[in-house]
C-alpha cells in the first residue's frame, strides 16, 4: 500500500484555489485554513476530502517550505477523517513560523481550528 497522498485526495487547480478562497475561513497561529463543501455529483456520488498547500516563502527556505509541505500531507492522510468529515475541501495557508512547529504541536493546532466546523450537537 502507497504511502502518498492519492491525486484525488488534492486540490490541484489554479480555479479550485481561487474558489475555496471564498469559502469559509479558520485560523490558527501558524495556518489559515479555507474550506468549503463539496456537493455529490454523478460522476462523484461521496466525494473525499481534499487538500491543498500553499508555502511562500515568508515561511523559509525551500527545505523549510518542503517540511511544511511534507508534515503537512502526512497529517492529512493520517487523521482527515478526524479532522474533517467526508466531502469537505480545504488549502491550508502557512504562516511565518510554521516551519519551527513540531507534528504534534501541528495536529493539535490543525484539530482545534477545524473543528471549528463541526456543527454542534
């Protein structure tokens, strides 16, 4: 079993960025996240969550940028189903700074913004 973060599991277009840029937005210290929820479709009756990236380099160098990129696609395949509920798009914006924070210290953060979008019960 591959260890990567499935193409169908990313948002990959310049228009799907710019799009889930007007959806709605959550911040934590070192990301800010755009969400927005995706409807069925036939071609996609249960659409997955998805995951987008953007690192410039405010937050560091290209080694930093690529931690950042890496830790970050390695949270979302390992706990999305803990972090979002099915169907949901989201980009996660870096911040200066998110290249000193630890995986932990990032899923901590990462679960406490997102869940910000859990209706409550």
């Amino acid at each position: 079993m591959s260890e990567c973060l499935p193409k169908d599991a990313r948002v990959r277009k310049r228009r799907e960025y710019l799009e889930l840029q007007k959806g709605r937005r959550v911040v934590s210290a070192h990301f800010v996240f755009f969400v927005q929820k995706r409807e069925p479709s036939e071609a996609e009756p249960a659409p997955r969550s998805r995951l987008g990236l953007i690192v410039s380099r405010k937050v560091g160098n290209a080694i930093a940028r690529n931690r950042v990129k890496r830790r970050s696609r390695e949270l979302f395949r390992r706990f999305h189903h803990e972090l979002m509920d099915p169907g949901w798009d989201c980009v996660a914006l870096a911040r200066a700074g998110a290249a000193e924070v630890t995986l932990e210290t990032m899923h901590y953060e990462w679960r406490r913004a997102l869940s910000k979008l859990r209706p409550r019960s």
